[in-house]
C-alpha cells in the first residue's frame, strides 16, 4: 500500500480521535509523533512508547520532558493492503501503546487480544 506522510498523519489522527475518552484522558505530558520507520530501518515495529510508564514514576514534576508515542508509517503501510485495515492496525498500534504508558505490558496486551 502507498500513502504519503501527510495523508497517513491524517488518518493517525482521525483513528486517536475516535478512541474512547477515558482512554486518552490520562495521558499527560504525551506527544503522539509519525515517522518513517524505526531507527533500525525494520519494518517490523508498527509503534513505540517512548517513556516511563505511570506504574514505575515515583514523582513526575515541571520540566519534564515529554512521554513519546511514534506510530511508524512505512510498517503500516507494508502489512495493510487496504484502507480500512490500515485504519484497523493504526487503531490497535495507538491502543497497544497507550496501555504501555498504563502500565500494561505485551503479556497483558497479548491476553487481551491486543498485542
């Protein structure tokens, strides 16, 4: 499938848009940022929370800089050959990494159906 960055910025959007309030309520100090692909060139990674999930903060303050979830266009795009299931596996990459910043590890996600 090909769509380029904008387009696919678009739709990331869209899809976090529709995810249930007390999904996203909770996310403080989170950025939610598109790239190409991971720093290793794989198409294998479909996302990345980059941070210090709320189970494991001690204190969390001013100055802090902010969480990081990254959605990777080009693995998307390689495993999706349609629009709807690109919007499908955007939706579960944003739901596997949100429950990463919970605190909800891949074991969990994998019993949940997430993973």
């Amino acid at each position: 499938m090909d769509m380029d960055a904008a387009a696919f910025e678009a739709l990331v959007i869209d899809e976090l848009d529709q995810l249930p309030d007390d999904m996203v309520e909770g996310l403080e100090n989170v950025v939610f940022v598109v790239e190409a692909r991971p720093e290793d060139g794989s198409l294998d990674l479909l996302g990345l929370y980059d941070g210090l999930a709320l189970t494991d903060r001690t204190q969390y303050g001013m100055g802090e800089l902010p969480d990081r979830i990254v959605v990777y266009r080009e693995p998307h795009l390689a495993q999706c050959e349609t629009e709807e299931d690109l919007r499908d596996e955007i939706h579960t990459t944003l739901v596997h990494e949100i429950a990463h910043f919970y605190g909800i590890d891949d074991a969990q996600l994998h019993e949940m159906g997430w993973a």
